[in-house]
C-alpha cells in the first residue's frame, strides 16, 4: 500500500458533496456520522488511501470520475469534458457527453445549429447561378 498524495482542492470538495449529498450515515443536521457518532472521517480527509469503507465501497462510485482519481495509482484517468456542461467524465467509445439529458441537449443544440445555418443560406441562394463564373475564375 503507498503513503497516497495529497486531495486536490477539487476533489476534497467533490468527496464533500458525495458525503453530504449521498452518504447513508451522514447526518446533514447534526453534521455527523451516525455510526461514528462523532465528525465524517472523510469530511476532513487531506489525502488519497485508507477511506472510509463505506464510502469508498458505496458512495465514490457514484463519482466515477472522481474514484478513478482518488483510487487508481499512476496517471489521472483518460477523462474529456463534455460537450454541453463540461463536467469530466469517463466516455465510453466515442460518447461525447456525461449523460443522457446532456447528450439530448446536444442533440437538441445541433439540430438547432442546422437549422440556422440552413435559414442563413436563401439569401444568397440567388447567387447559386452565377456559380460557372466562380468556377471559371480559377483562370488559365
Ligand atoms: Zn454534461
């Protein structure tokens, strides 16, 4: 087992938000674990190694991206923003966006996309015969 290395600020605050947003013994109120009766361990966590079991079995993976950080050795994961929230995120071949309501809003922005590009074209439509005269100004 290695000594670990220091949290990033982002992923202290992203085990923050998966403690206090989905662990079952944390206790919003009080501000406690309830078995421990006392402070999240992993609340005040500096480093990497030895979480708290319950979190790391059923809470981190809710984060995959932040579980491949905070768990795996070597260089951090192969991840790429998405293509509407920019959150990071693991894709899966060729995915472009972190969910399904991200990939529907993608979808959605392109459609949008074309249709404007498509409206922005008639007004030069009438140029479309002149163009034997563009071909032809390649000269020679
Ligand atoms: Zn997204």
């Amino acid at each position: 087992m290695t000594v670990g290395r220091e949290l990033a600020r982002d992923e202290r605050k992203g085990i923050r938000r998966l403690v206090t947003g989905w662990c079952a013994n944390y206790d919003s109120g009080e501000d406690i674990c309830l078995p421990l009766d006392g402070s999240c361990y992993m609340l005040g966590k500096g480093w990497t190694g030895s979480f708290c079991r319950y979190f790391r079995g059923s809470v981190l993976p809710l984060d995959p991206v932040l579980e491949k950080a905070v768990c795996e050795e070597g260089p951090p994961p192969d991840t790429k923003p998405c293509a509407v929230c920019g959150k990071p995120f693991l894709p899966e071949g060729r995915q472009a966006y972190c969910s399904p309501a991200c990939k529907d809003e993608g979808n959605r922005r392109r459609s949008r996309e074309r249709m404007r590009k498509k409206r922005a074209k008639p007004g030069q439509g009438c140029y479309d015969l002149g163009l034997p005269k563009a071909r032809g100004s390649k000269g020679s």
